[in-house]
C-alpha cells in the first residue's frame, strides 16, 4: 500500500494465466477496494488473451466499488495490445502511464481530488 486509499501491485514477466491467477488470489475478497488500484507492469513485456481479460474484468470491479484502476510502468507492446483489444479505452487512456512515476503521481491526484 502507497497509502490507505492507494493499493499497490506490482506484476512481474508475461502477463499470462499463472500471472492472473497470482493476481486474483491476492485481491481483497470482502473488503471493499481502494480509492485507487495502482497496477505496476514495467517488468511486463506482453499479455495474452487472459490478462487482458484479466485487466477487463478488474477495471469492472474497480468501477463497481467506486475505485479507480491505474496502469503503470507500460511498454510500447502491452501499450499496444491494450488498444487493440479495447481494454485500454475501458480503462480510459489517462489512466495508462508509460511511467510509474507518474502513474503514482496520478493515483495520489486521484485520492486528493475526492
């Protein structure tokens, strides 16, 4: 955790069925999300078809818990199978940083800004 309101993951390697299944095994189950999920993929060089279904279905639940997904750290590649398939304007553009300085830079914005 960043902070109380900023919840922090950080995934390593292809973003692949095992990868997912780590991710979802260690998302709150009864407590309600964050403000903000700050999902760091720096060290992500590709997706496949699962996570980006993954990322599809946490955008969903973040939105449905009034919590807000944020992508950081994302290379020209995953950049580009994120628009392709559509997850990356389900997510919204904004929220996807190149940078993971920026990306935390926005979730803090995010928090203050409620």
């Amino acid at each position: 955790r960043l902070t109380a309101s900023i919840l922090a993951y950080e995934v390593e390697g292809p973003f692949i069925f095992g990868a997912v299944n780590k991710l979802t095994a260690a998302m709150p189950r009864t407590a309600p999300l964050p403000r903000v999920f700050l999902l760091l993929v720096e060290n992500v060089p590709v997706m496949d078809a699962t996570g980006l279904n993954a990322l599809f279905e946490l955008q969903h639940k973040c939105a449905g818990q009034g919590s807000q997904l944020v992508l950081g750290g994302v290379q020209a590649r995953v950049a580009e199978q994120l628009k392709k398939s559509g997850v990356a304007a389900k997510i919204g553009a904004k929220h996807i940083h190149r940078s993971r300085t920026a990306a935390i830079a926005q979730a803090k914005r995010l928090v203050a800004a409620r």
